[in-house]
C-alpha cells in the first residue's frame, strides 16, 4: 500500500509553524502588535526560547500550548515550476523586474496560503509575493519567473545566488543551539514576545524570509 498521502499529511503538519508565518504575513500589515524574531537559537528551556537575533540582542520568546514546528530546506531554482505556489520576497530595481531576494516553494497542499502581494521587512522597501509560478524561463543572468495572483501578475529576477527552499518535517529535537529560525508572534505592551510557530532551518540552512 502506497504511503504517499499519509506523507503528504505529515508535511502539512510538520511545516505547520512556517504555513502560519506564511498566513501571518497579510495580517502583520495591519497589526502592530504582531512581531518577526530572526536569528540564532541560544536556548530552549520548558516553554522559553531565547534568540540571538540578526540585529544582535537577545529576544526571549514565550512559547504557547501546543506550539509547533516547522522545517526549511534546501531546494534549487530548478526545482521551480509553472503552476507550482511560492513565497518570493524581492527588491525593486530602476528599471525592470523586481529581484529576488529569497523563493520559498509551498508544497501543493498548501497553495493559496497568504496569497498577495504585500510589504515586507527582510530588507527595507523589500515586498513579499506569495502566487503560483505562470511561467519560468532561464536568461544567462539566472532566471525569470511571472507570477499570478489575485487577478494581477507580476515578474521577478532570480539571481544564481537567490536562496530558494521549501519545507520539510521537523520537530522539537531540531531546535538546537545555533539553528537559525524565523519566528512569528505577538508582542505584548509590556514588551513581552509569545507565539505558537517556530520556523527552524535543517542542514545548517539559515531560514532566508
């Protein structure tokens, strides 16, 4: 008996933190209280995770009931395809296209998460599209995807050097000291940082978003 579709449920269940990040994404815009911490892990103890973050200081984060995790790897640009659903945060340039800053592929069960197009904070004036590829072409310079959603369509450079991932299972024996996370939660008005997801990189990767 094939085991493929159970597989596939255990994907979306593994990578539940980071399709969370990816619904958060519209929903940030318009909530300052929602927060992203990435950087380096320097502890997990009971329900408290510590962060180095990337600009430097510690950022301590209440973990709620029930948290999960999700998992990020490695993939190629290769691996993208028409009709396949990515997250692509980019920069604008003069003239042309916008580049890519990083490509996240969704796995197909997750098509349609966050869709749109909206600002993002990887780097400043950078934007976040998440679409399904409509079409891929390869120039000498790297590769150009055009991207669909909500009606509208956008086109964006990916360099040879882009960080492209895609999600993989992960769980909590994974948050080891010095994996690279992105974690999405709420910040209190006492300065005080919760979430229910953590995003953590495998192999070494260093999660791009």
């Amino acid at each position: 008996m094939s085991r493929k579709p159970h597989s596939r449920i255990l994907m979306a269940l593994a990578a539940g933190g980071l399709a969370a990040l990816a619904a958060a994404q519209a929903a940030q815009a318009q909530d300052s209280n929602r927060i992203r911490v990435r950087g380096a892990i320097e502890s997990l103890s009971g329900d408290k995770l510590v962060v180095k973050t990337r600009e430097g200081g510690d950022a301590t984060i209440t973990l709620k009931a029930g948290w999960k995790v999700g998992g990020i790897k490695k993939a190629s640009v290769e691996d993208i395809k028409p009709g396949d659903f990515v997250g692509v945060a980019s920069l604008p340039r003069g003239t042309g296209p916008d580049g890519a800053i990083e490509v996240l592929i969704f796995p197909a069960s997750m098509k349609g998460t966050g869709e749109g197009n909206r600002p993002w904070d990887a780097q400043p004036n950078s934007q976040m599209t998440n679409a399904t590829v409509s079409n891929a072409v390869k120039s000498v310079d790297g590769h150009t995807i055009t991207l669909t959603y909500q009606g509208k369509e956008k086109t964006i450079t990916i360099a040879d050097a882009t960080p492209i991932v895609t999600l993989a299972p992960a769980t909590k024996d994974d948050l080891k000291t010095g994996a690279g996370v992105i974690v999405t939660g709420e910040k209190a008005a006492d300065g005080s940082i919760s979430a229910s997801q953590v995003a953590v990189g495998l192999n070494g990767i260093t999660p791009p978003m």
